[in-house]
C-alpha cells in the first residue's frame, strides 16, 4: 500500500483535524485535538502557535493509527488553514510572537483608519478587507521590540508548512488563496504589492514567498517525522485557506455556484471565472480558488446556529429543557407551515453590527411583532433573515460577475442538513438547494490539492468532481419566490431607512453607558 493516502490537516480556530484519504476521496479516518485559546483582555485572542502544531502532531499521528494503514502509505501532506491570522518568525523558523487570530480586534483601529482613507486602492488591489497588513503594522507600531526580531511574517499554515518541511524563514511560504485577505497583495496578479506595503510601511523582505496551493514546497523533516509517526521525506504540499478548501470540498469547481456555508455564523460564497472586487457595496470580498481560473466572493452575516441559541437559551428558555438541537428542530418543523414572511414579522440579524458590508452601529431588530406571535414565528423569521441577507449577496454577486449565470446553491455545516431552512433559502433564491452528504469539507478540499500536487490526480478540479457526491436536490417554489421577493424589499428598506436611528441609538447608550465625571 506504499504511497496510496493523503493526509490532510484542517487548523481550525480552536480545534484542529486530521483526515486519512485514499485516492477515490473516501475518507479512513478522522481524528481532532483542541487548542487553547487565550483572551487577555475583552476583545482580545491570541494562541500558541506551537500549539496548532502540537494539536496537528497528536491528530494526524491518531488519524493513521485509526485508519489502520502503514504509515508509509501517506503518500503527501496538505495543510487547510483558518485565515486571517499572522505569527512572526524568527531567522531560523521559530515563532517569537503569539498567533493573531483574524478575530483578535487589537488591530481594529488600523484597520478603520486604513479603510476612511485608502478603501478604494485597498478593495481594488485586494477585493477584501485587510487582515495580515494591518496586524503586522499593529505589532510594529505597539510592540516594535518583538517586531524586531521577526524575520518573515506567514499564516498559521504557512508555519506549520515550515515547521513540517524543516524550513528557515527565509524558506517560508504562503499560497495563492490566502492573498486576498493579506491586505498587502494584487489578488488578481497574485504578487505583492507595492503601493499596498507603502501604505502600511512593511517591507516586503518580512513576507513569504507566493506559491500555487499544490505546489510541493519541501518534505517531511526527519526532526518531526515521529511526532506525526511517519517516515521522513513525504511530499509537503503548500495547501490554502480553509474557505477555499471548504468551498472547493463541496463542489464548487464551475462559475455559477453558490454556497451556503450554515454553522454559528452564515457564509455566502459563490464562484466566477475572473477576479472582481466589490467597490461599490463593499459587502463581499473575493479570494483565488486553489484551481486555476476560479474565483469565490465571499461574505457572511454574523447570525445562525448562535442567533438560535441566543432566541431559545437567553431570550425564551422554557424550564428543564436540556437538548437545544432536538427543540430548533422541533421549532423548524413548526416553522415549515408559516406562510413567507411570518404573518408580518421581519427580523434584522444584525445582533453585533452588520460585517458584510461593514456598519458596527447596525443591531438587530424585529419588526412588525405582535401578541400573536409566538417562538415559532420568531425562529422562522431568523431563518428567513438569514435569506434575504443572502439574497443580498446574490444581487451584489450579479451585479459583479454579469457574465456567469448563478444556478445551484450548494450547502455545506450542520444546519445546511435543515430541509426546513434549506427550502427557504432555495425558495427565497430562486434557484435549486444541493444539501450536504458529507461534513469533511476543508479536508476533502486539502486531500484534492495534495493528491494533485503528487500528480496522483489529473487536476484539483477533476478530483473533487469525481471524489463529490451532491445530496438530495431541493427545487425553489416559484410562487414563494414571488412572495419573497416583495418581502426582500421591505428587508432592504428596512437596513436603509434604520441605519440613522441604530447609529444615534449607538452613541446614545454609550454616552449614558459612560461613568459621571466627579
């Protein structure tokens, strides 16, 4: 069996998995290992980036044990990475920062005054919002000791990618998915970008050097081999970000598709065959698809698995209730029989601020309740919210790629096996809802690109259409479509005409919030 499985590794936020793959895509193994978070401070995080490693070592070595392989069956390695993130290097490869998440708000600051004056260079170059940029130039600016000692500045991935193939800095790596988000790159170009690092002041000597997602970049060290309990020498393949390994896991290999990526927060995504940046709305932010000549424009609504959470646990607990799954369920199947628009309850999501585009002062609101509406129409209308925030993507997306015609949804995460929501999406859509078979999406994804960076595949593309099995198909109602329609403009209307009230709300309750002066 020498040489016929993959290893592939997702690095999640707080948890990392490993998965063992044979050639056909099928999964042998799975195994995770949590990860420590630390916050210091509200609105601060920061993890060890040894510890992704120590998480990646314990997961990939019990994955093999688990599939009952021999070890020198794996016949390469790729790496699916949260994004967002950054972690300094010293010369000979050893982290002397903490890792940054990309949801560590320290960097807030930079990041808002950036945007007030450059967004329109920053969107144009990049098509995102800046994340890697603007936590280097926090680290320079407030930490400039610590930042002295950091020789190249990668991604999580791109450390454990070093720390795999025994690399220096000087060696280190960062792949083409992960560009956009950098704020410091020409996504289209997929090269650094001078007017960008100018902007920031960071050089480009502290970057990694840009390469292809299956690119084979180095092998297995034999100073780690036995941590992962593996021979030395396997091919390390550069791997990606894990949305686009999580998108391109679910099928997504043609221009037209859409995504619904449905967890505690809700991600769009759909795919085109050229780079665009959304200048206008400023809502989505396009990232290089590990195959070529593929695009995914992405956003996301800060609402979902948590908003139920939040209705069921904090707004409306019902006394001795203990299984939170088994009661949205319960609540979705009731919700099935409301008619569109839950007899005149709409319901803004926007719990924390509205991300994409991005307005902090935005909350959330229901509109229209009364007496007669109970838990059930309130939990419809989350749903419901969460579509008409899609359907906002949808005619952004449109509005961007003109040419590509968008024709399937494709649902990936535990609420996408929802027929009740996923029904509502498809309807409020207007185009036919793909659910889910499979849940190892970002590894499925890292497999593909290690298998074709092995040249064991005929292409990255080619593998996961023959490895994909879409679920069941749900078809729009087009009369429901109709109905939705009208109702998606009064969402729109709404967002537009509470925006000035949600802003002096803001400002009102932090004045009041704000402790006499003596």
């Amino acid at each position: 069996m020498s040489g016929e499985l993959l290893l592939a590794i997702d690095v999640g936020a707080t948890v990392v998995r490993a998965g063992v793959y044979d050639m056909d895509g099928q999964c042998l193994a799975v195994r995770s290992r949590a990860v420590e978070v630390h916050h210091p401070e509200p609105g601060q995080t920061e993890v060890s980036a040894t510890a992704y490693y120590d998480a990646a070592a314990m997961a990939g070595r019990r994955a093999v044990r688990a599939a009952e392989v021999p070890p020198e069956s794996v016949a390469a390695i790729a790496v699916a990475s949260q994004m967002g993130g950054v972690v300094g290097l010293d010369e000979a490869g050893r982290p002397v920062t903490r890792f940054d998440p990309y949801f560590d708000e320290r960097c807030q600051p930079i990041r808002e005054q950036l945007m007030r004056e450059h967004e329109a260079t920053i969107r144009e170059l990049t098509g995102c919002l800046p994340y890697l940029g603007v936590k280097i130039k926090w680290w320079q600016d407030h930490q400039p000791d610590e930042a002295a000692k950091v020789h190249k500045w990668v991604t999580i991935g791109g450390y454990l990618v070093a720390r795999l193939a025994g690399m220096r800095a000087e060696s280190t790596i960062i792949d083409r998915t992960n560009l956009g988000l950098s704020g410091l790159a020409d996504n289209a170009a997929g090269t650094w970008s001078h007017v960008l690092l100018d902007l920031y002041g960071i050089s480009e000597n502290v970057l990694p050097r840009i390469v292809r997602p299956s690119e084979v970049v180095g092998r297995l060290s034999g100073l780690v081999a036995g941590d992962f309990a593996l021979p030395p020498n396997v091919p390390i393949v550069a791997g990606l970000g894990d949305y686009p390994a999580t998108f391109l896991g679910a099928g997504l290999t043609r221009p037209g598709c859409v995504c619904d990526l449905s967890a505690n927060i809700c991600h769009f995504a759909a795919t085109a065959d050229h780079f665009a940046a959304d200048a206008r709305h400023r809502a989505l932010s396009t990232l290089a698809s590990p195959s070529e000549a593929l695009w995914y424009a992405m956003a996301y609504v800060n609402a979902g698995g948590a908003t139920f959470r939040w209705l069921i646990e904090d707004v409306s607990t019902h006394p001795g209730e203990t299984e939170l799954p088994a009661r949205i369920r319960e609540l979705e199947q009731k919700a099935a029989a409301l008619p569109p628009g839950c007899e005149g309850l709409l319901f803004l999501p926007h719990l924390n601020g509205r991300h994409c585009p991005w307005d902090p002062a935005m909350r959330g609101s229901w509109l229209g309740l009364r007496d007669r509406h109970t838990q059930t129409h309130l939990l419809r209308s989350i749903l419901e919210a969460v579509g008409f925030e899609y359907a906002y993507f949808l005619q952004v997306v449109r509005e961007m790629f003109q040419q590509v015609e968008f024709d399937e949804i494709h649902g990936i995460g535990g609420s996408a096996r929802s027929h009740v929501w996923s029904q509502i999406k498809a309807d409020l859509l207007g185009i036919p809802y793909v659910m889910p078979t499979r849940d190892d999406h970002a590894l499925l994804g890292a497999a593909a690109v290690a298998a074709a960076g092995i040249n064991a595949v005929s292409g990255i593309r080619d593998a996961i259409d023959r490895w994909s099995k879409p679920g069941t198909r749900l078809t729009p109602d087009r009369e429901r479509h109709r109905e939705y329609a009208e109702l998606f403009t009064l969402y729109v209307r709404a967002l537009s005409e509470l925006r000035p009230l949600m802003t002096d709300l803001r400002a009102a309750a932090g004045r009041i919030a704000q402790p006499p002066q003596s």
